[in-house]
C-alpha cells in the first residue's frame, strides 16, 4: 500500500488517503444501515416506531447523502471506512474479472484493497478501535490493518438470513460502548429486511424500532453517532411480483455470438437468497474492442437499461478503477436489474418478489446525526463516504 497514514498522538490530526482526521473528543460510532433508503426511515417515523432517529431528523439532524458506486455493499462499505471512492480504493464489488488472468475472481479480502482505513490509521495511533459487521465477506476488508476488536456477527453464529444478523451487531456495539467505551466504533448491519420486505411493512418497522432503541441506547452513552446507508433499495418487479430482469449475457451473445463478451456481476457472492446475483449494476468485458461502440449504443436501447458507458466515461462519472470494471459499464433503471443468462440465476431461492440495488437509482441515501452539524465545507453535497470526516471534524 503507498498511502500510509501518518499518525499523531491522541488529540492530533490523523491523515488517511489524503485527508484529515481529527482526534475524537467524545466516541464516535459510524453505523452503516445496509439497505436504509430513506422511505424505510420514513415509514417508521410514520407509523411511530423510530422516536429517536426521528428526533435527530427533527432537529435537523440530517442529510440526504449519495453512495459510491456501483451502490453495493462492499464497495460502499470500503468507501465509508476509507473515505474515498472505488477509484482510489479499488473494491467494486465482490467480484471482478482479474484482466490478467481473464478469470472471474472474489474480490473480499484486503490484498484487494488499494488504501488505508481509518480504522486502521487511528488504531495504529493508539485510539481503540472496534469494528462490527453482520457478514463475514466484509470483515476481512474491515480488518485489513486494523488492531482492535474486528468480528462478525455471522461468525459468532447468528443465523446469515435474519434481522438477528444485524440486531446482533448494533447489540454488540452497545456492549463494547459500555464496556471499553472504543473511540471508533463502525458498525455495519446486513440487508436482508430491506431485500426481503418493502418500507413500511410489519418486519421492516419491527427492525427498524429495535435498531433506535440501540442507537438511542448509544446516545445515552455518550457516543457521537453518524447513521448512514450503503446504498437504497428498490422493488425490482412488476406489479405481479414477477422480476424484471435483462439477461444481458443472452442478449450480447445473440447479437455478436457467444464467446466474443462476458458479462460480470458485481453483486454475485455466497448469500444468493438475498437477491438471486441480481442487481442494477454489471460491467461487460469485450474480447475484441471494435465492437465496443455499437454495443454500447445497441445495449443503450435496451427497455430497461439505464447508463451504458465506455470504461474512460465510467470511471470518471462514478469514480471507478479503471481495471477492475472491464470495458464497458452498465446501470439498469428504478426498477429493472441485470443477469447474465437464465439459467445462472436460481429465482425460485427468492423469498419475496425481487427487491435489490446497484445503479443510480438506490444511490441517494439519508445520513442522521445526533449534534448540529457545522464548520467549512458543509454546504457542499456530501457523500455516505464522509461518515467519518463528519463524525469525526463537522459535528458541534
Ligand atoms: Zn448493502
């Protein structure tokens, strides 16, 4: 890694990836609420069940944020403890198409990353440091560098699709708040509620009245809090709940035969029953470049199909790297997403009509806070990515 964080003693600045941190005068706790669009938050406070993150919206507590892109978890993860985009991290899904190998590989361990956390650099200077997440693929990248408290639920034997998964991490925070009283904390929940029931329904209040209670719980210990999302979450789906989905791989080797493009899926992991590998995000490799343009402006026209960009545009409208996004860069709309070919993607282990997440349109997130938020720089449209740098030199 080039980017070493340069270090202070307790009380002075912390450089990471070019930017400054300071010291934290209070506990900071950044909890990253995976698949909180703003209507779930909403919703709750409507049906009355938020009382404390209604508060903090009440009194102003808050902003409308945008996610990095593509709007997954692990890439947005990485970019709230880094405090920098994929470009400059390099983490753009959980996986990518390694160019130098031409094979599909996981990209959910740290030798993948490409800069320091701030975990990691305050950890390093002496500050304790707990980081909490629900599933195990993004511990590893949490804990890259980092010398203090780093588990996941799932690993402590929480069932991986539940609201438990994520209950349980918020409780751990609470635990360790009262126990070691961390200086950092990050804790970061799972998206199973938000992919399994849409806001306002019973299972997503009933989550979202446990998670105030252990924010409000936070709170009263004395935590500067900054709650924020990954990314949105949309219902991907006819009003039938049948999926809309474009199959992009069948669609490209209809048109310029099989084997002359591969279509990657960043969203694929092990916890299919999420989403089926579906999302509003995918990234086209093209064997032979001079294909490219028309493909770009045949899959343009696609119903469903939002954004189609040329590598060079991607990366510099959405802050991308350059290798890790193959030649081309697809966003399906609102409500559509992106498979490869049918028989690559087991629907039937969908639990409720599709709802996932991966283009522009979950990219808007909401950021709450529990102190006014104040000083230079405020008036600029903040990223989910500035968690920290709020947290840690906005917050009055
Ligand atoms: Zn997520």
């Amino acid at each position: 890694m080039t980017n070493r964080a340069v270090g202070e003693s307790p009380g002075g600045i912390v450089r990471v990836n070019d930017r400054e941190y300071r010291w934290p005068r209070r506990p900071l706790v950044v909890v990253c609420l995976d698949g909180s669009s703003s209507d779930y938050l909403a919703e709750a406070f409507a049906a009355g069940v938020a009382p404390y993150l209604r508060s903090l919206a009440t009194r102003g507590f808050s902003l409308t944020v945008d996610a990095a892109m593509p709007t997954f978890t692990n890439p947005n993860n990485v970019s709230i403890v880094t405090g920098v985009p994929p470009a400059r991290h390099g983490i753009t899904g959980n996986f990518f198409l390694d160019p130098r190998t031409g094979r599909a590989v996981m990209m959910n361990d740290a030798s993948f990353l490409r800069a320091d956390t701030i975990l990691a650099a305050f950890s390093q200077s002496g500050a304790n440091v707990v980081a909490i997440t629900a599933k195990d693929k993004l511990r590893l990248l949490l804990a890259a560098g980092l010398t203090g408290v780093c588990v996941s639920a799932e690993n402590e034997g929480q069932p991986v699709y539940s609201a438990r998964l994520s209950e349980h991490v918020l409780e751990r925070g609470v635990e360790l708040m009262r126990s070691s009283r961390p200086d950092l904390t990050y804790l970061s929940t799972s998206d199973y509620v938000q992919h399994t029931y849409p806001p306002g329904s019973p299972e997503a209040n009933r989550f979202y009245g446990v998670v105030d209670g252990h924010l409000a719980e936070l709170d009263r210990l004395g935590a500067t809090l900054v709650v924020t999302a990954d990314h949105g979450m949309r219902a991907k789906a006819d009003e039938d709940g049948r999926a809309r989905i474009v199959f992009l791989q069948t669609v490209l080797d209809e048109w310029f035969g099989a084997g002359t493009t591969t279509v990657i899926l960043p969203i694929t992991d092990p916890y299919v029953a999420h989403h089926g590998s579906l999302g509003s995000f995918g990234t086209i490799h093209v064997r032979s470049t001079h294909i490219t343009s028309s493909l770009i402006e045949r899959v343009s026209e696609v119903p469903g199909i939002d954004v189609v960009l040329e590598r060079e545009a991607a990366c510099a409208r959405f802050d991308l790297p350059a290798d890790r996004i193959g030649d081309v860069v697809v966003c399906a709309d609102a409500r559509t997403v992106i498979g490869t070919r049918p028989s690559e993607h087991d629907l039937s282990a969908l639990r409720a009509p599709l709802r996932s997440h991966g283009g522009l349109a979950e990219r808007e997130v909401p950021m709450l806070f529990n102190a006014p938020i104040g000083g230079t720089g405020t008036e600029r449209r903040f990223r989910n990515y500035d968690a920290f740098w709020i947290g840690l030199n906005a917050l009055g």
